[in-house]
C-alpha cells in the first residue's frame, strides 16, 4: 500500500498526464521538474495501463480536457486515488515503478520555500515555512518544539504584571 502522499502525487501525475493529452496548459500545481519527467511519465504510463476502463479515470480525463476548468475535481481525484491503491494492491510491480518515481520526482523538487511577511498567509507542501513581521507564526507541517511569535511583549501592569492584551498601533501614552 502506498502512503497517502504517494498517491496524491500519482494522482496529479495523471492530471498532468490528461491534461497534456487534452492539448492544454499546465496549472502551475502539475508541474514536474525537468530532470524528473521521464520516470513520472513512465509512472503515469503504466498507472493509466493499469486504469484503463475505470470510470474515474475516464471521468478524470474528461475532466481534463474541460476548458472551463483549470483541473479535474476534488471529487474525481479522489475516486482515481482509490482507484490507483486498488491498481497497486493487486500488482506489487506497479507499486515498485510508484515508488522509484515518487523518489526521483521528490529529489528532484528539492524542499521548497514559503514566505508570509506583513499580514500573509503561507502554505505549501514539503515545504520550509517562515514568517515574519508583528505576531506572524509560520507551522509547516508536523510541529515539533514550540511555535513562537515575534509580536511585541505585553507592556507591564504598574505593580509588575501584564496587560495580557498587545499595545494598540500607533503612539501610546506615557
């Protein structure tokens, strides 16, 4: 059985796939790198062999090649990520070409890189997550440690407490 993030990339594979055999354009999201597209393709080759007559593969290629939509449905991909763990539960040598090109196409994506500054939001896949800016926090992922933040600390109650509550923008009273 293949890990859920090994599915999901099989099953963008063959969006790509679908896509480029619709004569469209790519979305940014079902990008492969260069150096990975030859054993991705193979992948996507042998899972559609594998998919042939299957109602949710068939859907995802109509899907496809829709020019009013951008890529195949939530719901679709779904039904073809099912359809792709039943493929390889019954072909242990499907699973084994999955494997080898998920492992190509990850270390060919390298870890990326988001950033939020100034009030924005940032996410992304297996990524490097940073933030910056009053109170911004980034979390990538699973957290391990503590999640801080670099907002201002609270201003001291007279008497040696805290407020609780961050100071207000702009000039404060002395």
């Amino acid at each position: 059985m293949l890990e859920t993030g090994v599915v999901a990339a099989v099953v963008a594979w063959l969006c790509r796939r679908a896509v480029l055999s619709a004569g469209r354009t790519l979305a940014a999201s079902l990008s492969v790198p260069e150096d990975a597209e030859g054993v991705v393709d193979a992948a996507a080759d042998a899972v559609a062999r594998s998919l042939a007559g299957d109602t949710a593969y068939e859907q995802l290629q109509r899907e496809a090649g829709d020019p009013e939509r951008e890529e195949p449905s939530e719901l679709t991909r779904r039904r073809v990520a099912l359809a792709v763990e039943d493929a390889v539960g019954a072909d242990p040598e499907l699973a084994a070409v999955i494997d080898a090109a998920y492992t190509r196409w990850r270390a060919a994506r390298g870890a990326g890189s988001v950033t939020a500054t100034e009030g924005g939001v940032a996410a992304g896949g297996d990524v490097s997550v940073t933030a910056s800016g009053a109170g911004a926090i980034a979390v990538g992922g699973s957290a391990s440690g503590p999640v801080t933040s670099n907002a201002p600390a609270a201003p001291a109650e007279p008497g040696g407490g805290a407020t609780g509550t961050p100071p207000a923008p702009g000039p404060q009273p002395s």
